[in-house]
C-alpha cells in the first residue's frame, strides 16, 4: 500500500463562489465553478489568477455543467438549471448563453455531451424522459427516451456511439439511441439509489454504477443479472469513476463525518484496499474531473471542486498509476469473470456488430497496459520454479524443471485434487500451460473443466504479458476450492463473488486505517472525547464531548479501552439507522450536491451517536450554533432550507471551556504583586505584607505576618556577643516556631508563603554582602556562601573579582572551581559535622562565634537548599504570572543564584611542553606554564594576556607595557590594544 | 466560604471532529487544540478573546495530543498523531511552521510531554509500537533521537516529566554546588504498569515499575514540585481507578500508591496544579472532577466541574474555608 500524500499541488479558494458544479473543458486549459450568482471560469494554468465571472440571472442553482469534449468545440459548455439547459460559449476571456435547450418539464438531473458527435447532447430528468439534442437546433430534442422512472444519471458510451445507460433509483438502463421506446437492457444493480454511474473507458460493455448501499458494482451489461465485482465501502458512494489510465477508479463517499473528505483511488484489479487517497479538502467533495494531460506529460491531474470553495490539483505521477495496474492475484478475477461469459445474451444482438466476440479480456489489457505490467524481465522456468511463494496452506507442489512440469497436490475438505501442470518450451512467452487432473482428483468432472477453464484463461493473462504463471495459478485454483467447498453449504451463488468475497468490510476509518493498520495499530488506545488541564497558574481548560454526541451503548457499558475494539461497535449501531435515512437524501439528488446526512458515523465518533431532537429544538439549538460558526457553515445555509433538520451536520467538537480555578490555589496574583520585600526595613515589609495578605482574604498568612513582624523586631536582634544569651532562634518562639510555620504551608503546598517567609527571614539575619563581592570573613557564614566549607582556602580562591592570582587558569566560573576543591570532604560529612564544625580551628573563639552566628538565625541554615527551592518555584510562578521583577526580589535571597553564570575559561598550552594545561603548573612536563612577554619569567599571579595573539604576562608589567607601547611586547607585531580588550 | 470558579472563556474550535486535547501555554494567553479533524488549532485568549492564530495542518491522521515548550526557547508546541508522527511547530516572525517531523515509530504517537527548561529542549514521545522516543534539540536544525524499545509492552499511552528539581536527593546533596539533576520521567503503558525512568551517563534507564492498575494505564503526571522533598505522580487507567504514588525516599526508591477514587468508566487523563495539591481527572464518564489532598492526607472530591457543557459549578471549598 502506497502512501503518499504529497501529491496535491495546487490549492486555490473562491470563497464567495457558492459553486455546486464544476466541469474541466478539453483542452485542460478552464474549468467552469457554476455558483448561483455567477459562472467562474478559472485559468488552469494559473488557477491562483481571479477566476473570470459570467453572471447568470437564475433562482436555480446549476445541477450540472459540462464542457463540451470535442476539440472543435472546446469552447462550449452546458449548464443545467432546474428545467432548462443554458448553452454558453467562452471566448477571449468573456462567456455568454448562446442557446438554451427547453423541453424538460422537471429539474434536470445530469447532462452528458457524445463522444462522438460534437454537438450531441444528453439530458436526463425527473420528468422521466431522457432527451438526446443536437445542439445546433435547440429548439426541441431530437430524440426522446421515454424511461417511465425519473433517472439521476445519464451517460453516453464511450465506445459505441449508440448506446447510452441511465440510472433509475436502484436500476440501470442500457438505451440504444436508435430504439427510443423502451431500454435494450436492465440491470437490476442496487438495492438503493445510484449516485453515480461511469461507463469503462475501454470496453463497451462495462460500466461501473456507485450507490447509496454502500458499494460500487462493476456490470457487464450483456449479463445483467451477474454483477462483475464489488467494492465494498461502509458508507454511500457519491462517484466512482474510471481513471483515464488504467485499471484505476475514484471514489468519493458520501461523508458520515465531516472529516471524510478524502476522493480515493483504487485500482479495479484489487479492491481490498484503496491505492491511494487525495487528502485535503475540508468539506464534501462536489466534483471531480481529468484534466486532459498536456502532450508529453506522463503525469494525470484530478481537479476536484468541493463544498470548503477550494478547487484542488492533485497530481498522479506515473508510479501512482502503475500502481492501479499492478499485478496482483485479484487482477485475474476481472479477466476471469469476464472470459467465462457463457453466452451473450439477446439483447447486445441489437446493437451495433462489434468484433466483441473476442475474449473481453483482450480487450481489458491494450498493449501498453501489458508493458506496464510486465516488471523486469521474464523469467526462466528454473527461476521461476526457485522464486515461486508456495506457502499455501494444503497444497503441496513438486516442481520438475527438467522436465518442464509441476505437480500440484492439494486437499481441501472432503476434496482431494492432483493437478499436472506442463509448461511449453516457449512458456512464458504467449505460451499456456496445459492443466491436467489426474488421480485421485475427487471432485466432479464439471468443476474439473471448470477450474481447467479458469487456469487457462488465468495463465493466459499471464503468459500474454510474458509472465509467470504457476503462483497465480495454483492461487486461483485453491481459491475456487474454496469458494466450491462455501458453495456446497449454502445456496449457490455467483462464483465472482466468492471467490473475491465481498471485500472485508472497509475498515473504520476508511483511508486511515488502510494505510497505517497494521499489526502494529492494534492497540491504540480509545482516543480521549474529554479532559481537563491546569494551564498557566490558575486556569483550567477543559473540553468534553458535545452534548449531542451519546454513547451509544449504555452506560454501565465501560468505554472500550482500544480504537480497534470500536468496530464491534458499529455493525449493531448504524444497521436500522441506514434505513431511515435513506429516502431523505434521495429528495437532494438533484441539487447536484452530495448529501450529507448526519446518519451515523464511520470513525471514532462511531461509539457515540448523535442525538436526533424534535425539529422544532433541533432547529433552535442550530441557530445558537450559527451565530459562533465561521461564515463556512453559513455559505450553503440556502440549502439547507426546507430540508430535514437531521440533515444538518452536527458538530462533533465541543466547545474548549476556560475556567479560573486561582481561587482553588494556595497562592494569589494579587498577593504577588502587592508582596513587597525591603531589606532595609523589615518590621515595614511584613507590616504591609500583612495587609496584602488581609485583602485577598488570606487572615491566616496576614497572622504569619504580624508572626513574622514580632520575630524580626529589633528587640530580639541577636547580639554579636555569643556570651550575651541565647539568641531568639533558640528560642520555641523563635526557630522552632517557624519551622512549624513552614512545615504547615507546605502541606497546603502554600509556596508564596514559604518562599516569602523564608525570604523575609533570610534578609532578617545578619547584614549580608552581595554576592560576589569581596566577603570579610565574618560573612563566611553558610546561609551566604552556599559553601559549608570553612577553610581558608576559598577565600583566596573562591573569589568572582576580575583579577585572580592565577589567571588565566582561574576558572571563571566560581562554583565549579570550588566544587573541585571543596566540593569532597562536604560530601562525605553530614549536616551535624557541619553544624558543630569539625574544621579544626585554631581559636576557639572564633568556632563559637560560627557556631553562634549559625544559633542566631531563624532559618535552620542546614535547610537552605530546600528554602531555595521554594524561592525558585514560587519565582517561577512569578514569572508566570509576568512579575518579573517580583521574581528577581525573591531571587535575590537565594543562596546560589538560579543560573550559575557560565563564564569564559581560558585554557593554556605549555609554554614549554606545548600540552594543555590547566593550571599554572604543567601536568606534563611539571613547569609553570605561562611566561611574561616582559620579564620573561613564569607568571603564577594576576596576568593579562592578548586574545589575538596569546602573548601576555604580569598584570602590572602589560600596564606598564602599553602604556608606553602599541605593539605586542613578544614582538609579534599585533596590536594587541586594538585587538582585544585587556 | 463558597467559592466561585468562573468561566472566562468559552472557545469555539470549529473543529470537525471530536477533540482529544486543549492546552493552553506557559503564561495562559494561547490555546491549542487537537481534534480527529487532523488539525492542531492555536487560539489568543487573552481577554476573553478568541482569535485563531494557526490552523496547523500537516498530520495526516486524528491528533491526540499538544505540549507547549517553555518559552525560553520560543513559541514551540509539539503534537503526536494517529499517522505515527510527532510534529514539532515553531513561530517566528508571527507565523507557525514545522520545525521537525519525528517519524521515527511503528505505530500510533500517543503522548508528548517537554522536559523541564532546565534540561534543554527535551521531548518524550511515547507510541503505540510500545517504545518512547527523547528528542533533544541540538541547535542549528538538528535533533538528538534517543529511543527506548519496548518500554511498555503493546504500548505507550503517556509520558510525563519529573520536576527539575529533585526533591529526594536535596538533603543529601552538597550545598553550593549546582543541584545534580537528574533528568527523570514517568510513562504509563497497555502492560498496566507505570513506569519511572532515569537518565544515567546520557542513557536511559529503567528505574522503577509500578504495579497497581489491573488494566491500561492511560495517563500519568509527574506533580510540579514547590521544593519539598516528597515526589508524587498520579495515575490513570483504563480500570477506572487513578492512583497517587508518593515517594518520600531520598534515594527515590520506595514508592507508595494511594488509590485516589474508582471511577466507574475509563479514566483517560490527570492534570495536577502548579502548586500541585489539586488534581483534574477526566474520563469516559465525560466529567472533569477536581480532588484535593486534606491536611491528614485525604483526597477528596472539591468539585464536578463539567456536569454539562458550560455549566458553571460553584465550590465549596473546605480547606480554604479553614484558614
């Protein structure tokens, strides 16, 4: 199965259009969009240029409308509307009605122009009578087909200029032009109406009609009562047509959904899956017609016109049609079916003498179909012996190449069959096989010779496109085995359509599931009709199915859990509603327009059905509708009216409900933005903060406030002196206090709370030095330094001033220079180490002033990170929220800055070894890595060093340097100041 | 105290058929939409309005999910399909384009989910074919695939992100260094099971399996962290039932399920609140309800929010009343 999906090319919307018909002229060059107001007649070379109007003064819509296919008469188009056909004729970019034809007495139904006469013209109506024009005397038809029945369709054959069919309901009548008075042939086709009737491009006799039963049925009308072969959809078929390659046919569906707009392409020689489908339009594909291919262009292009007002042309290359042609098994059954036409029948005598005696198989594959067929090279016996998949379940095949014959044993049932195939010396070049049974073959003699029959014809397909044969061969006699076998049960039936049986019905999702259903796909979980999400901070959006969509089976019956199960659900569902709808649609065929029934759908909605009110509420609840619809729905509202109210499409999609769930939060907008936080006046924050929290309503926070105010009054400061007494935080009011304060809102997750309380508290404590900046010691403390170690050492390195004492090895990006150097030993240790210091400190003093300064503080220093967090998700929240500068406020009291800035590390070659080094020592060769352009001594402190050129060295000799010099001091001649900045 | 929820907006997709997801972005002004119709749909919010910003089309089957990226890196939405892709879309210069096609699963593409900012520009995918898909931007066009095979047997219905913050391994980690995370995920799956993964040396593990659910699990969320160390995840399945997982093991190891509420349909999806103690379930029943956790630990129901289409619940709300 193909997939392709790319091969529309151009799109094009007249959105004010309002056509119901469109028709492509011979010559590929316009196509004609017939609206009610105007005529558009659109340059198909470049479709995209405003479409030229011919305004036309009807209260009718257009029910169809057909250029004229004779070159000489490309400029002619007929338009039909309600009784009357309008003749127009297009010339230098303006049209104009030239001729009307007036003689029916109800709406036409369809228009045909004669393959073969130029100015012949077909109409067909409701008013039972089929008229055949010469356009060059509109003023009444020449002949006049009497059908009793109102026809839909009306199609003049493409081979033999007499003969034309038409479509009465469920039947199709085969009329000779020249015997006006009744059919030459019925063809009792459908059990429900045609939509769409299609002559075969090549032979005379067969014509393919769609209808409303859901399936496209291929007839030879010499056997009326034997329907070739079916394709089965599991919806209506508006159109099925004939490509004008071979083997091809499109389909378009009456859509169940609205979504299912897809024209399809099949090839005839296998309907159990489309070829390919047109994906695109957005509505109901209205037309479809062949642009006639340029002279040298191996590609087809389809323009299809549909309800959305966009005209579309989809390309079909070359591949895309051979696949219609491609050989497969199924292809033989047409060849089959139609060389085992017993006799003609009495009718086909009438009409004109054609050399159709001739197996219509040959006339199926014109030669250069049989050039398409055959891929690559015919194939010896040997090879083909080697190659051949005869994995087939009974059927057993002993293969003598040698000897130029095969065995074929197989039993099925009670039959038992032993076929002795000889190959001719010629074999596979127009050469057949000989079948022959043998013992102990145990079926009757009668289906002997026919399964012989078969097998001959079967391989002559083959062989006359110099093609193997045996695989198909054997295929196709197992396959009539076993549609003998089904036969012997029940009552006898067409062997055509058992031995294709009536294709495994089409898949829910037509096109969808043809491609992509695999194996794979089995367990694709039951999409979601419903949900609900929290978006942005207090909002949330939901969606649920509409309230005209119903389960359709009852509710203490779970939804099924996978997308594959739904099948089983709609057998049971749509059978009795397919009846009902059935004569409503058949009221608006005439209107040129496919029908859209909201019948029951064929998708994933199929669980649901929608709900069919009263008219009267119906018609209110729509009207609701339209007033939020896009103008789309309302272009073809005219339609709508007078018919069924059921008829019109339900939405299938709910509406997306926005719902403000903040109050349902613990934190508040309003209290983000009116939060403030002033290190230089604590007692004022909290005191306003308080009132903040009083007017969202949060009396609780606003106690935590005046909490929060006591706590951080200057009276309970805590005194430098640890001698003095016990600081506050030691105190149960102090940081036990507001660890129970904390521990409370975070169990109703209150972040803004806690980030604030913790915010607050943190500027509370001793007076802070920004980061960054040079820290006396006394600000080592570790609610600052997010680095518990206490060593002396990260005060010399661990500084973020421009000038280090090792540069240009100091790693810039602090914290990772003091993780590598300090980061080890915290790991190892705990909290407690931590707390009561394990460093060895040389005065005792000055560890009982950490210790006290770590006593003093409210906030457990030892949960920093944690109150980070806090910090980070509530400013997340914030910026949310759009307060950004509320969220660096609350930043700005985290110990480590959200992002660590990522600076630029220098790295050095040994000026010695040439190795990377890292460091000012060499790890190779264990010397100093970096040497003063001046002084020519290693540099182990501050150095400045040019980017151009790599030459530098002591910080203060470079200053001195340049400021008497331009040039490098190495002598490189680079000018290094303008070059780089130092 | 009652409280009132209000309906601000009420958007009409004109989607054709069903929708499977609606998503607003990180600030809440736009609005995205998938829906069987093929399309992803973006909407402007702001203000009660809704103006349709992007009909995105380019998948070529039912589209089951969106996920808005972090807007650090851009207007960026993903979307997964039935067609067994995941499109990424970006805006630039007001217009919305493809960025990347993921085509790289067997089957149908279920769940979308971005990684926290922190980690990049991350995306899991989780497909039917039973394997989860990461994706991570690279910069200059260029996306790094990682795949884990047969994550879920059968298949992968959702994937959801831990927080970047790692609350379990906060207390033990070295204070002052930048947080070690570590990029962690959940997915639920047609095995029933969910599933907890941890990426470890740039591969990915399988962590934890949890075993609660007797059927399908359809969703799972991976709750927002406010910076405690308790990690929680809520699950959804196919047997009506949603569990809460709680995890309060710095290692990450113990993992404990709290049955939520046994629905009486399939229960398709969960959605917790940026503070996450509120949760969204909704289901097969065609209801959104909203559950709360009670200060003894409790969930309840606080309200029903979609009895009808449109219908405005008002919400009496206990835990709120309290303070």
């Amino acid at each position: 199965m193909a997939a392709r999906w790319s091969s529309e090319n151009v799109v094009v919307e007249f959105r004010d259009a309002q056509a119901t018909a469109m028709s492509v002229d011979c010559l590929g060059l316009h196509a004609v969009l017939s609206g009610r107001r105007f005529l558009y007649v659109v340059n198909l070379e470049n479709p995209s240029e405003a479409p030229r109007k011919i305004s036309r003064q009807s209260k009718w819509d257009v029910g169809t409308v057909q250029w004229n296919p004779h070159r000489a008469q490309s400029r002619v188009f007929a338009a039909s509307s309600n009784q009357r056909v309008d003749l127009y004729t297009w010339k230098d970019g303006f049209g104009e009605v030239h001729a009307s034809l007036q003689g029916h007495t109800r709406v036409i139904s369809d228009l045909d122009w004669s393959w073969f006469e130029a100015e012949y013209l077909v109409s067909s109506s409701v008013d039972t009578y089929i008229y055949i024009w010469d356009t060059r005397d509109p003023r009444k038809p020449l002949v006049a087909l009497s059908a009793v029945a109102g026809a839909s369709q009306v199609k003049w054959n493409r081979k033999n200029q007499n003969v034309l069919a038409s479509s009465h309901d469920g039947d199709v009548r085969i009329w000779d032009r020249r015997k006006p008075n009744t059919a030459v042939e019925y063809v009792a086709a459908h059990l429900s109406k045609i939509h769409g009737l299609d002559w075969h491009p090549d032979n005379e006799y067969i014509l393919a009609t769609s209808s409303q039963d859901n399936s496209v049925r291929f007839w030879d009308y010499r056997q009326p009562r034997k329907c070739l072969n079916i394709l089965s959809c599991q919806v209506p078929v508006w159109k099925a047509r004939y490509t004008p390659f071979s083997h091809g046919l499109v389909t378009v569906m009456v859509p169940q959904l609205r979504r299912e707009n897809s024209l399809l392409l099949w090839s005839t020689l296998d309907l159990n899956s489309p070829v390919h489908a047109f994906v695109g339009h957005d509505d109901v594909v209205l037309e479809f017609q062949w642009r006639p291919q340029k002279e040298g262009s191996k590609d087809c292009q389809l323009v299809t016109w549909s309800r959305d007002q966009t005209l579309r042309i989809w390309r079909v290359d070359p591949q895309l049609q051979k696949l219609c042609a491609n050989d497969t098994v199924e292809e033989l059954l047409e060849g089959v079916a139609l060389s085992m036409e017993p006799e003609r029948t009495q009718s086909s005598q009438d009409l004109e003498p054609q050399q159709s005696t001739a197996p219509l198989a040959e006339d199926l594959h014109d030669p250069e179909q049989a050039a398409l067929g055959s891929s690559g090279a015919p194939q010896t016996l040997q090879q083909e012996f080697s190659l051949v998949n005869l994995q087939i379940r009974n059927v057993n095949v002993e293969m003598d190449a040698l000897n130029r014959s095969c065995v074929v044993s197989a039993h099925l049932g009670s039959h038992q069959v032993r076929l002795v195939v000889k190959f001719p010396a010629h074999y596979p070049n127009n050469a057949v096989p000989t079948f022959q049974f043998v013992s102990p073959t145990s079926i009757p003699s009668a289906m002997r010779t026919k399964i012989q029959k078969i097998l001959t014809d079967t391989s002559l397909q083959k062989v006359k496109r110099n093609q193997n044969c045996l695989e198909p061969c054997v295929r196709q006699l197992m396959s009539c085995l076993e549609s003998d076998m089904t036969q012997e049960d029940g009552p006898p039936a067409s062997p055509y359509v058992l031995s294709n049986p009536v294709t495994p019905a089409l898949p829910a999702f037509p096109r969808v599931t043809n491609t992509y259903g695999s194996y794979q796909d089995a367990n694709i979980p039951f999409p979601r009709t419903s949900g609900a999400r929290f978006c942005g901070t207090g909002c949330l959006v939901y969606f649920t199915r509409p309230n005209t969509m119903h389960r359709s089976v009852p509710a203490s019956e779970p939804t099924p859990r996978s997308l594959s199960a739904l099948s089983a659900y709609h057998s049971g569902v749509l059978t009795p509603m397919k009846m009902r709808t059935e004569s409503q649609s058949t009221l608006r065929l005439y209107s040129g327009s496919p029908t859209r029934s909201d019948k029951d759908t064929v998708s994933i909605s199929s669980f649901y059905y929608k709900e069919r009110k009263p008219p009267m509420s119906a018609l209110r609840r729509w009207s609701v509708q339209t007033i939020h619809d896009y103008p789309k729905s309302r272009r073809f509202k005219t339609k709508r009216e007078g018919s069924d109210s059921s008829n019109r499409p339900i939405k299938l999609a709910g509406k997306v409900i926005i719902q403000e769930i903040s109050c349902l939060l613990p934190v508040h907008r309003a209290l983000g933005e009116s939060y403030i936080l002033n290190v230089s006046d604590i007692q004022d924050t909290c005191q306003k903060n308080a009132a903040a929290a009083l007017v969202v309503g949060r009396r609780d926070v606003a106690k935590v406030w005046a909490l929060a105010s006591a706590a951080t009054s200057q009276d309970l400061g805590p005194d430098p002196d640890p001698d003095i007494d016990t600081p506050w935080a030691r105190h149960p009011f102090g940081r036990h206090l507001l660890e129970t304060l904390l521990d409370h809102y975070s169990q109703m997750s209150d972040v803004q709370t806690l980030a604030m309380l913790c915010s607050v508290f943190r500027a509370q404590g001793p007076p802070d030095a920004p980061c960054g900046q040079q820290l006396p010691r006394s600000a080592l403390l570790p609610h600052h330094s997010r680095y518990p170690s206490f060593t002396s050492s990260s005060l010399t390195s661990g500084s973020c001033s421009s000038t280090s004492d090792s540069v240009p090895v100091t790693p810039w990006n602090t914290a990772t220079g003091r993780d590598s150097e300090h980061g080890g030993p915290w790991g190892e240790s705990s909290p407690d180490d931590y707390r009561y210091g394990n460093q060895a400190y040389s005065d005792p003093r000055e560890r009982e002033r950490e210790q006290h300064d770590m006593n003093k503080r409210l906030l457990d220093p030892t949960h920093v990170l944690q109150f980070d967090d806090f910090k980070k998700c509530y400013g997340e929240i914030l910026h949310r929220w759009g307060l950004k500068e509320k969220r660096a406020d609350v930043l700005k009291f985290t110990s480590c800055p959200p992002e660590p800035h990522k600076g630029i590390e220098f790295g050095v070659f040994c000026c010695h070894c040439r190795s990377q080094a890292r460091g000012t020592q060499c790890e190779v060769c264990r010397r100093l890595t970096f040497q003063c352009a001046v002084c020519h001594v290693a540099v182990r402190g501050a150095s400045n060093f040019c980017l151009s050129c790599s030459h530098g060295g002591h910080t203060s000799h470079m200053m001195d340097w340049f400021s008497r010099h331009d040039q490098c001091p190495a002598g490189c001649g680079c000018h290094c100041l303008q070059q780089s900045t130092y | 105290t009652v409280m009132q929820v209000s309906v601000i907006n009420t958007v009409d997709t004109s989607h054709e058929d069903m929708i499977h997801d609606a998503q607003m972005d990180y600030y809440g002004t736009r609005l995205a939409t998938c829906s069987s119709d093929r399309t992803v749909k973006i909407f402007d919010v702001r203000n009660g309005g809704q103006i349709l910003v992007a009909d995105l089309r380019g998948h070529e089957g039912p589209v089951w999910q969106v996920a808005w990226a972090h807007p650090m890196y851009g207007n960026i939405l993903a979307s997964c399909s039935y067609d067994r892709k995941v499109i990424v879309w970006k805006e630039e210069n007001g217009s919305w384009d493809k960025m990347y096609e993921y085509t790289g699963h067997e089957s149908s593409m279920n769940s979308v989910c971005w990684g926290p900012y922190d980690f990049g520009l991350i995306l899991a995918c989780g497909s039917s074919d039973g394997a989860i898909s990461l994706l991570t931007f690279t910069g200059e066009q260029q996306w790094d695939v990682k795949k884990i095979s047969n994550a879920h047997t059968i298949g992968c219905n959702a994937v959801s992100w831990a927080p970047a913050v790692v609350p379990g391994s906060l207390v033990d980690q070295p204070s002052g260094q930048k947080p070690n995370y570590v990029k962690r995920f959940v997915s639920g799956g047609c095995d029933n099971l969910v599933k907890l993964w941890k990426e470890e040396d740039g591969q990915w593990k399988e962590d934890q399996k949890l075993e609660a659910h007797s059927d399908w699990v359809r969703d799972v969320g991976w709750a927002p962290s406010i910076g405690l160390p308790t990690s929680t995840i809520a699950s959804c399945s196919q047997d009506g039932r949603v569990f809460i997982w709680t995890c309060e093991d710095p290692t990450g190891n113990t993992w404990t399920p709290k049955l939520l509420h046994k629905f009486v349909d399939v229960v398709w999806h969960v959605s917790w609140s940026i503070t996450g103690n509120i949760l969204a379930v909704s289901g097969g029943d065609n209801k959104v309800t909203l559950w709360k956790e009670s200060m003894d630990g409790q969930w309840a129901c606080i309200s029903d929010v979609s009895k009808g289409q449109g219908a405005v619940s008002s919400i009496t709300d206990t835990q709120q009343s309290e303070q």
